[in-house]
C-alpha cells in the first residue's frame, strides 16, 4: 500500500494537455492511499490492544512484550 508519489509527477500530470483529468486522478489516488494507510494503521492499533489486553488477562508476559513492542513500532513508522 504505501506508495511513494513525488511532487514531481505530480507537476508533470499538471504540465500536460489533460491537466485536470490526470492530476485530479493522482490526487485522488494519493488520497485514497493516505486513507487506506490511516484506516489500516488504527486497525492493526485496536487489534494489538486487544491482544495485549488478552495478554495481561492471561498473565503471558512473552506475549504482552511482543504486542506491546509492536504497537510501539506502529506509532513510531506513523509519524
């Protein structure tokens, strides 16, 4: 999902005859991607807070320290 999308294609689709179709097609691409990314993000965030919930209710610290190393790295890519 993550894409990667310069602002240098972007001027290019604006540079071109059918300016506002194919930059309105970027543009719109862009944004559903960034609100995929967001949808998918919070997600996986709900999920592992279950999970470590479920962890510290079965007392598996094994578990907890994993979910909880993986929802820090989650915050940690998304900013």
């Amino acid at each position: 999902m993550d894409k990667y999308y310069s602002y240098a294609d972007f001027l290019k689709a604006m540079g071109r005859n059918q300016t506002v179709s194919e930059a309105e097609k970027l543009l719109n691409e862009i944004y559903m991607d960034l609100f995929l990314n967001h949808v998918h993000r919070e997600q996986r965030k709900d999920r592992l807070l279950t999970l470590i919930d479920h962890a510290l209710d079965q007392k598996d610290k094994g578990s907890f320290v994993a979910y909880a190393n993986e929802l820090s790295q989650l915050q940690q890519d998304s900013v």
